[in-house]
C-alpha cells in the first residue's frame, strides 16, 4: 500500500514542478517579448513657480469686437481733441473744441 501513495505523491509533485515551470515560462516570454519597453528617457524637469514668456506669431485679419462709428453734431474744423486715440470715453464726455470763423 506504500507504492501508491509514493507513486502518487511523485505524479503529484512532477505536475506541481512542470505546472510553476510553465508558468514562470510563460511570464518571463511576456516580459521579454510582449510587455512593452520602457525606454527609460524622461523629459521631466523640477517644478518651480515662475513666470512664462510666451509669444505667439501668427497671420490673419484682427477685426473689432464691435465698430462705432463718431461723428460730430456741428460742422467745422477741430483745434483740439482732450483725448488721445485709444483712450476709453464715456457718452457725452468728449470735449473737442473747434476753430471759430473769423
């Protein structure tokens, strides 16, 4: 009654063996072959607060969000303007100042 027990205990043992054999076997052709590589370069650099020069170069048209068009109550020539162009201007707080005729 001892033999089968041995002979089983060995059947047990070589399929055990061959069973983590496969299996290592199979992991280790993964790893090489399939799992893809890591090359191992990183772009990576320290993080640090700072400020960004950024400029950007481009062509195309640059149209207004909105025109307007400005155009006097009163005819005649201007002498002066109390604004300068770009500057921002409420309604009725503009103060041009004309030439009178002579």
């Amino acid at each position: 009654m001892t033999k089968p027990k041995s002979k089983k205990l060995k059947l047990g043992l070589t399929i055990a063996v061959v069973s983590i054999l496969v299996v290592g076997g199979g992991y280790f052709a993964y790893d090489q072959f399939a799992k893809p590589k890591d090359s191992g370069k990183r772009n990576a650099i320290a993080v640090k607060r700072a400020d960004v020069d950024l400029a950007v170069l481009a062509t195309g048209t640059i149209r207004p969000e909105q025109d307007v068009k400005i155009s006097p109550k009163q005819t005649g020539l201007l002498k002066s303007l109390l604004v300068k162009q770009g500057d921002r201007v409420k309604k009725a707080k503009l103060s041009p100042r004309w030439m009178t005729a002579i």
